[in-house]
C-alpha cells in the first residue's frame, strides 16, 4: 500500500524562472524499493496536484502555463537517472556551466545556490531525476504545450527512505 502527506510546499523565483519544493512523508511502504515508490509516487495526485505551484492549484481555467511537463502516464522509472547527493550537485552544475546559455543563465545560477541552500541540508540518500531536453520534441512523454514555456525543466525525486521522507 502507497501512502503519503504533504510535509512542506515551499516555492523559489527569480523573474520568471522558479522551483518548487514539496516534501511528504511516507508510511506503510515498507517492502517497496526506492524505484517503486518513484512509480507510484509519479502516478498519484500527491504529485500530479500537490506539487503544482500554487498559482496553478488556483487557476480554474486550467492553462497550460507553469504545469508539469512529463505525462505521468507514460513516464515510467527507466526515464529517470538515479544520483547520490554528490552526484546531483555536480549534475547541476554541468548544466549551469553549459556553453549554451541565453539570457536565462544568470537566474539559473541564483536559484541554483537557492537550491544548494537546502541541498546540503539533507541526508545522502536516492536522487531520482528526469529532464525535458533528454527527449526528443514530439515524444508523448513530454506534454505539449505544458512544456513549451520552460526552457528547461527537471523533475527532481529526493527519497530518504531512513526518514520515511
């Protein structure tokens, strides 16, 4: 049985870039591996509602702009690469210091160190992540339009199972 609740729903911007953070704790997992919780998590409301932004959880029209970009239903664990902490910094830093920035580096950079801020306050443990430029533009496990307003998009999995979080 898959259960969780929202720990935490905390959102960061700079301009028009931003990230969300929302942690659950999970219980009565026990006997599930890391890469089923992901598979469940991936498929439940907790992730496809909870962890929407809240201008999104509020909009009643139902625009396309700020949702997520992967379509839970055909994303599946073997999408993801899987990180230890050290590992997802240096992921993000590769991709900060990418040739092949415009003019949404500088913003990238200062949510970056946002993002280092409550990095290393957590425990190593899985890092689960996935990002839009690994696909091919068409591809149905990317969601069009959702995701022609990100430049770039990752979906990160922080999963603790020591702390149930």
């Amino acid at each position: 049985m898959f259960t969780c609740e929202v720990k935490q729903h905390i959102e960061v911007h700079e301009n028009f870039q931003g990230f969300n953070l929302t942690e659950f704790s999970f219980s009565d997992n026990e006997g599930l591996s890391c890469e089923e919780l992901v598979e469940l998590f991936i498929r439940s409301t907790h992730y496809k509602f909870d962890c929407l932004p809240d201008v999104v959880k509020a909009d009643t029209h139902n625009k396309p702009y700020l949702r997520q970009a992967f379509d839970t239903n055909e994303i599946c664990i073997s999408d993801f690469k899987k990180f230890d902490k050290l590992g997802i910094s240096n992921y993000l830093l590769d991709f900060l210091n990418a040739p092949d920035w415009t003019d949404d580096r500088k913003e990238f950079e200062i949510l970056h160190g946002k993002y280092l801020e409550i990095h290393n306050q957590l425990a190593d443990a899985n890092f689960f992540v996935i990002s839009k430029e690994w696909f091919e533009q068409g591809d149905k496990r990317v969601l069009e339009p959702e995701n022609w307003c990100y430049n770039y998009y990752f979906l990160i999995l922080y999963l603790n199972k020591s702390t149930s979080s």
